[in-house]
C-alpha cells in the first residue's frame, strides 16, 4: 500500500543524507531569510540526480534566481559540459553572479541577462536537457520554443506544476487565478504532445519530467 512522505520522512532522509557544501547551505538561508523561492531539498535532490544518471553534455535552465539550482546541477556536470541559465530580472542576475563567483563549478555555468522568450526564440543552440522554472505565467509560451530546441532523447524538467496545490484546486486565490491558469494549459501541452514521453511527479511542488522522443 503507498502513501505519501509525512513531515517526518522527509525530516528523517534529510537526516542521514549527505551534508551539501557550505556555499549551499549559505544560499539556502539567503533564500529563506529573503523569500526567495528556490527548489525544496526533495527536489533538488531528484534534479541532481537526474543529471548525474543522464549526463547531459548541454543544459538549459530558465530562471536562474539566486543560482541555487544552476550550481546543483553544475556540481553533477562532467568538465567538459556546460549550463546555459536565463535570468530576466536585475537583482537575481546580480545575485547569482556573485554566487557564481564563489562555486568551484562556475566554469561550467554561463548566465545569460535577457528575456528567455526573445532569447531562445532568436538562438539556433540544442541542448540534452532543458529545466524550466521561472514566471509560470509564460510557461505555455516557452513550452513549443523547448520542443524546438531540446534534441531528441533529451530530457526536459519543469518544476511547480502542482502550483502549491491550485493546479487542482477549485478555489483559486485571486493574485494566483492568472499562473493558474497558465499552469493548467502548460499541463495540458506537458502531457499530451506527441512529441513527448512525459510524466507529472508529485515531489516537491509538482516535477514534470519528459523525453523527447525522435
């Protein structure tokens, strides 16, 4: 019989897993303190090892914020593969430079300052593996600009698609109505394109993890 993880399986796996490096730890407070939103453990864990087991030669991550995740995933990185992440917003840009700066991975991380739409729509680059987790109310914009980019076999994640449970809710907030809804149509295109073999996880937030197929 399967059940969900309660409060005291995850608290019990975080005991006995490994300690993160201390530049980790320090961002994880940085992000608490300042209301951040950065991937919980449980899925920041299922992230790296999804990049460890697929060894990507190039990834995409959209929506760098304070480059918790880019760094994740730089540490499970071979030295000859690179991370390419896309940030809109100033402050985070500046942010996850300097956090960059003190990661002994930065090598393999280059941060791009511009609006992921106008940028992806307008690069030739194919990536192995895409992580999608930014604005969610440009999800559905960016889902064919992935498709397009992501070569076939490669993988592609995206996070929050349970939305802190409004996905299936029938009472939505008010200041939340419009990524619903986004969400919701994103989910749809996740799950039922062709191109795709996909599935919605309930980690976390919410993990969508998909392989394009030729």
């Amino acid at each position: 019989m399967s059940r969900l993880p309660a409060p005291n399986d995850i608290t019990y796996i975080e005991k006995i897993s490994s300690e993160r490096e201390k530049l980790i730890l320090e961002m994880e407070v940085y992000a608490r303190e300042n209301r951040v939103p950065i991937l919980d453990k449980t899925s920041s864990r299922f992230l790296e090892m999804l990049v460890a087991l697929y060894k990507p030669n190039k990834v995409l991550e959209i929506g760098t914020a304070i480059g918790y995740s880019s760094i994740l995933i730089a540490e499970n990185l071979s030295e000859t593969s690179m991370l390419d992440t896309i940030e809109v917003d100033e402050t985070m840009y500046k942010t996850a430079l300097e956090n960059f700066e003190k990661s002994k991975n930065k090598s393999k991380i280059n941060i791009i300052f511009d609006d992921a739409v106008k940028y992806l729509s307008e690069s030739d680059v194919r990536y192995d593996m895409v992580f999608l987790d930014c604005d969610k109310e440009i999800y559905p914009e960016l889902f064919e600009i992935i498709i397009k980019i992501l070569k076939t076999g490669g993988v592609f994640i995206a996070d929050n698609l349970l939305w802190h449970g409004y996905a299936a809710a029938e009472e939505v907030p008010e200041k939340y109505k419009e990524s619903v809804k986004a969400i919701r149509n994103f989910n749809i295109m996740f799950l039922n394109n062709k191109v795709l073999k996909s599935e919605l996880i309930p980690i976390g937030d919410g993990i969508g993890l998909a392989i394009k197929l030729a």
